[in-house]
C-alpha cells in the first residue's frame, strides 16, 4: 500500500514536472517564433517631391471655456475614398461605434462604412480589401455591423489571424496557447461586452482571448493615388480624440500594398484580390520624371522595423539638435534609454505626453506614462522638458517623433505608440519614416503643429510637468512595476 503511494506521488511530481517544462518551452517559443512571411517590413527608400507628401492632424483643445475640435483626418480620409476607382485596401484597427460613454460622438464608424459602400456602387470593378482586428467582433461573438456586410458587396473583408503573431504576456500566454485556444471563439455570448453597455453579449472564450492582449493596430489606407498612415481610428468613441497623419503619392504606395498584402496572405485572405505587381506598375509610374526635384526621402516601415528606423534616428542627433516626441504611450525601454543617452549629448528633448486618464468612458490611473515621465525627469540633466496634453474626456492619441538635425530633419510617425507591445513585433503596426530639409513645407508644417500646442497658441492645449507630478502614488508604481515586469498590460 506504501509502494503504491509512493509511486502515485512520484507521477505526480513527474506530470507536474512535464507540465511545467512544456509550458516554459511553449512560452518561450511563442514570443520568438518566426514572424510571418512580410511582417516586420522595411520598404525601399523613395524620393519624394514637395507637392506628394503631406502632414494631417486632428486637434481637441480647450479655448476660452469651450471645447474646439481642429480636426482634418478624416476629410482627408473621405476624400482618398472618393477617389478610388482602381483599388482600395484599408487596414483599419477600430470601426465601431462602442463606448461606455453617454456622450454624443460623431458617427465616424458607418460614415466610414458607407463612404466604401458608395464607392463600391459607383465604380462596380473598383477593388476593395478591408483587413481588420477582430477586436469589432469582440473575438467572433458577434457580427461587425460597419464591416462584415460590405463582404456581400463584393469586398474582400480580412480578419486578422492573430494566432500566427508572437505572444506579449510572459505568463497567461502560455496557459491560453497549452488549454484555452483549442476550444475555438464562436458561440452565443451572455456576458456584458467588456468594451461598452451598449455593444453585444459575449462568451467568455471572448474575455480569454482579450486577455492575451495584441492586435492589428494598424490604420492604413492605400487608393492607386494616395496613401495614408494614421494614427486615428474610424471609431466613434475616438472620434474627438487628438490624432496626427501622412498623405504621400507616388511609388511608396507600392511598398504600402506590399505591407498589407503580407498581413493577407498569412490570414487567409484572398492574394488575388489585390491589384497585382504589373497592375500597380501601370497605375502607379516610375518617379523617374520628377526624381531630379524630390528632395524628400521617405520609407515605409512597420513592426520591428519602426524601432530599428527610431533608435538609428536617436543614434544621429548631437548637442544642439532638438527632438520632439507627440505620443500617447511611452514605455519601451529601448527608446526610454535612447531619450536618456540624447539628453546626456546634450540634445534638447521635448516631450508632449497623453496623461493616461481616460479610455472610451472609463477612469485610468495615469499609466505608463506618469511613471516613465517621473524617470525621465530624474536624471535629464535639464535636457528634457515634458507637457501634458490637456486633455478633458478624449485622448492625446497621436504617434509622432520629430528630430530637428539643423539643416535636415528625420520624422517618423503612424500607428505605433512607443511601448514593448507596439515595437517588439508582437502587435501588427505601421509607420512611415520620413528624412527631409528642414525648411520644406512638411517640415515646416510638423515644426508649427509641435510649437502651437507647446506654447499655447490660440488655445489651451498643454500643461506643466508639475500638474501630474504628484499622481504617482506607491500603489500605482506597484502596478506598473508589476506591468512592466509581467507584460500584462493593455498598452
């Protein structure tokens, strides 16, 4: 009876030991695996003139008691769509209109859908691929209402297959890859939706796969004529948020089909529906024409790629140059030493940081950038220099770096907030890298948008470092130091 006893514990101990052995092995494969064929994507570099390159943003600010929205993405957005009669791919993150708010937003979402839906009626060869998170199904536990039907209209509609990404969290990653991901997504939901009141039930194999938190964060929108990369959703509830943009022409807009084509092809969608290399050829001529007045080089990057464009971008100021950072999230440690080592070489940093209070209608504790700002001022050597964005109950969402080297300039900006899950290759993300003389109009236009909201011109945008100096108690440094050594974060 002893011997029997003994040797069930000793099983025991081996199928724990096995368990715990093969968990460690699939944690560590599933944040290393080979990424997809076309992901973490530098293009070729291509000379752009003046005229084929364009910065947007949308700014909400606060002016003599009353909220102003200074907003233009979206033009710009709508007018792209209205012009395609070749082909329209769009990777867009968020198109829905969920919100834990009962506030008024502008119907972005289905003005968004429907703009595609009448272009698809009026040009009925017109090509359309719409690649997508399944973040608007909340994990297939219901339809995409401004999405799923333009599939019946003929649009090649992609979700992303985010299985095939890398896995962010260090621990539940490996408890969703051994025993939860078997069980599939679709079924019934009972649950509340955890991204709003007003959105559909869910199950809870829903709640466990958003717990394995990564994303298709890209927003992208690529026509024969132009190309977008943005910071900003076609989300209601994002509606009124802060947001910044490229619009460029030319031969990039090849390298930006290459970029989503990829996403496609290792999610099951149809290759075909793309226009192919000859037919991109024909719509989209050789810049040898204007090759002798472009001046402006500019580079599509996405995943990993955007921080190897970042730290080299870092690696090229020296005592005197200035750099500006506009984003909403702040926390990878890579750009975190970078902006370190340039203020040690005396480079003037400036950053206008999102102070992290509210997400679509629920209070947040001013993570991570409270912290990382605290960090940052502790041994700055008074080369950096941080402002809030004054934001009320919307986001300052942008993602921008703007390095100022005298005579030239070096701007790299899009979808990407500067954190681990953004940078590392674990999201999906989308950048453009742009190197340009510092007098351009682009150039200059970035300059004006930095000072104007810096300086308070005409409005009341930002405000002092010392606002939210004393918001970082020790439970929230807890936390974050928690966050940041687990990985289990939503930013």
């Amino acid at each position: 009876m002893k011997r029997n006893r003994k040797g069930c514990h000793k099983k025991r101990w081996w199928i724990l030991g096995v368990l715990v052995v093969t968990y460690i092995m699939v944690l560590i494969y599933y944040q290393q695996k080979p990424l997809p064929e076309g992901i973490s994507y530098a293009g070729d570099t291509h000379l752009l003139a003046e005229d084929e390159v364009e910065f947007l943003y949308d700014l909400t600010y606060q002016k003599n008691g009353k909220e102003i929205y200074d907003h233009h993405i979206f033009d710009e957005v709508f007018k792209t769509i209205e012009q395609a009669e070749e082909f329209l791919i769009i990777d867009m993150f968020m198109v829905n209109e969920v919100s834990d708010e009962s506030r008024d937003f502008p119907k972005l979402s289905s003005a968004f859908s429907q703009k595609i839906r009448d272009q698809m009626r009026a040009y009925p060869d017109l090509k359309v691929i719409f690649i997508t998170d399944d973040l608007n199904t909340t994990y297939s536990s219901h339809e995409a209402q401004h999405i799923d039907y333009l599939a019946e209209l003929g649009a090649e509609v992609i979700y992303t297959d985010l299985d095939k990404l890398r896995d962010p969290n260090l621990l539940y990653s490996g408890v969703w890859r051994m025993f939860i991901q078997w069980f599939g997504q679709e079924g019934n939901g009972w649950l509340p939706n955890p991204m709003g009141e007003t959105s559909p039930d869910v199950t809870v194999r829903s709640y466990l796969q958003l717990m394995n938190i990564k994303a298709n964060h890209r927003k992208a929108i690529v026509t024969e004529d132009h190309g977008l990369v943005l910071s900003a959703n076609a989300h209601d509830a994002s509606g009124y948020h802060s947001n910044i943009g490229i619009k460029v022409t030319g031969s990039i807009l090849k390298d930006l089909v290459e970029s989503e084509r990829a996403v496609a092809a290792f999610s099951g969608g149809d290759i075909n529906a793309f226009p192919s290399k000859k037919e991109l050829n024909a719509l989209i001529p050789a810049p040898s024409k204007r090759e002798h007045t472009a001046m402006i080089e500019a580079q599509i990057v996405t995943e990993g790629k955007i921080e190897e464009a970042l730290m080299d971008a870092f690696e090229q100021t020296n005592a005197g140059d200035v750099i500006w950072i506009g984003m909403f999230y702040l926390a990878d440690r890579d750009v975190v030493d970078a902006i370190e080592k340039a203020a040690e070489r005396n480079v003037e940093i400036r950053l206008i940081l999102d102070p992290n209070e509210n997400a679509f209608g629920s209070e947040k504790i001013g993570l991570p950038n409270i912290p990382i700002a605290k960090e940052l001022l502790k041994g700055s050597n008074q080369n950096i220099t941080i402002r809030w964005y004054n934001t009320n109950k919307e986001q300052y969402h942008s993602k921008i770096a703007y390095f100022n080297l005298g005579e030239k300039s070096h701007v790299i900006a899009g979808s990407t907030n500067f954190t681990s899950r953004n940078l590392d290759n674990y999201n999906l993300e989308n950048n453009i890298s742009i190197l340009a003389p510092s007098d351009s109009e682009f150039i200059q236009d970035i300059d004006n948008y930095f000072k104007r909201i810096w300086h308070n011109k005409d409005g009341d945008f930002t405000v002092n470092y010392e606002k939210n100096e004393d918001g970082l108690t020790p439970i929230k440094y807890g936390i974050y130091w928690i966050q940041k050594t687990l990985r289990f974060t939503t930013y």
